[in-house]
C-alpha cells in the first residue's frame, strides 16, 4: 500500500511545547510506527506547495490520513474535491481528532460535524464498543489516556454505519469516538483521540488502532462505477 499521512504542521513550529513532544511533527510520529517493509508511507504538510498534493500521489495514494486544527479554512477548495473524488473511488480515509472540522471530512459527511470541547488534562477512558470489529483488534476492553482533550456529545454527524469505540471522560461526557462510514467505493474511520499537546500518539494501543484502521480502510480492488446513459444489456423488443 501507499499511505499518505497528512498534517497541518502548525502547532509544532508555534508552540515548543508541542515541538518537544511531536519533534518530527504528528506526521512523523504517525509515519514512525507506520512504517514496515511492505508499505510506502509518505508525509504531506499544508505549507508545502499545493498542500504537499499532487494528482499523481493522490492517484497512488491507498490510504490517506489527516490531521488539521488551526486552519482548516486554508486548505484549497481544488484539492478537497480531489480528495473527496478519490474517496468515492476508493481511497481510504482516517480522519483524526480535530480533523472533524476539516473539509473533506464536513464535506464527506454532509452535517456541520462540531461538538462540545474543553481542555482541562482529563482522563479519557475509550471504551471498545465493537469488540469483533477489525479496527479493534488486539485491544482489550477498553484504552485509558492520562490526559486528553475533552469532546462531548452532541456531536454533530450522520449516525456512524459502525461504532467501535466511545469515549468517557473525567467531567463526565461521552463521546462516538470510533465510527466507520462507507462513501461511494471508499471507506472513512474517524478516530477522536490526538489533541497535540498530549503524547497520544507515541500510546502503544492508540498506534495499534490507526494501524488496524489502515487496514481496514484500504482500497478492496473493485472497479469504480459507470454512469449515464447505458447499452441494454439485453435486446430490447418494441
């Protein structure tokens, strides 16, 4: 496979808090423990030209995974709707943390995709919902994290097609933080956890679940649809 891991890259050269803890940015840390000897992991960042994009990777790209917070509003609109062409076609998508208000992901959903949040270094308890689902394997009843960003319901999506994880969190809200939806040929996984001043994704079980979800969300091989007019398939008889 080719994975693409996509990432805003802002907080780490503004903030160096952020910067000690994600050094090589959150793509690097999600490209580290992506990468094997059987796959392709490439990093692309919003301030390289045309976001780090191309048609050509975007063609290759099997997997694509995104991370964006502080400027959603500047991604072009051109390749958004490239991305989202590429999804109905097959790519896969994971969508993670604050990636919720991206673009492509309102875009793929079709609702104003907020929520409530607040940053108060609470203990997140994600619970397996799901315990026979493929992203979930290798993980036990449920993954704690120390300290994380607070996302509460409602969260404004459509019904997810499958619910593997929700999250609890020390104020007391709950939040859909695993769902799995099915877009034209292409499958999308949205995963809650990676606020960016917590280390989430140096977490052992947080890694094992984006590796799962890559799998998972990976092209299957089936052709693209045709559409418009068609040839009968049989003879008609008038």
């Amino acid at each position: 496979m080719q994975i693409l891991v996509w990432n805003e890259y802002r907080h780490e050269k503004k903030n160096n808090e952020v910067a000690k803890i994600y050094p090589n940015g959150i793509h690097g840390a999600i490209k580290s423990f992506l990468d094997n000897d059987e796959d392709q992991v490439l990093t692309a960042t919003l301030d390289e030209e045309n976001h780090g994009l191309s048609d050509e990777l975007l063609e290759n790209t099997d997997v694509l995974i995104w991370w964006g917070h502080l400027a959603h509003h500047e991604v072009a609109d051109e390749w958004v709707e490239k991305i989202h062409q590429r999804v109905l076609q097959g790519m896969g998508l994971i969508v993670l943390h604050s990636g919720h208000f991206s673009k492509i992901f309102k875009k793929l959903m079709g609702t104003s995709c907020d929520l409530k949040w607040r940053e108060a270094d609470e203990k997140e308890r994600l619970w397996v919902i799901d315990p026979s689902h493929p992203i979930a394997k290798g993980i036990g009843e449920y993954i704690e994290l120390e300290k994380e960003e607070m996302y509460g319901e409602h969260f404004d999506i459509p019904t997810p097609e499958e619910l593997v994880f929700m999250s609890w969190f020390e104020g007391g809200e709950v939040f859909r933080s695993g769902c799995t939806y099915r877009r034209g040929n292409g499958k999308i996984f949205y995963f809650r956890p990676g606020h960016e001043a917590y280390p989430t994704y140096h977490q052992a079980q947080i890694q094992q679940v984006i590796k799962n979800a890559v799998n998972w969300v990976a092209p299957v091989g089936r052709d693209y649809p045709t559409y418009g007019n068609a040839k009968p398939l049989e003879n008609i008889n008038k």
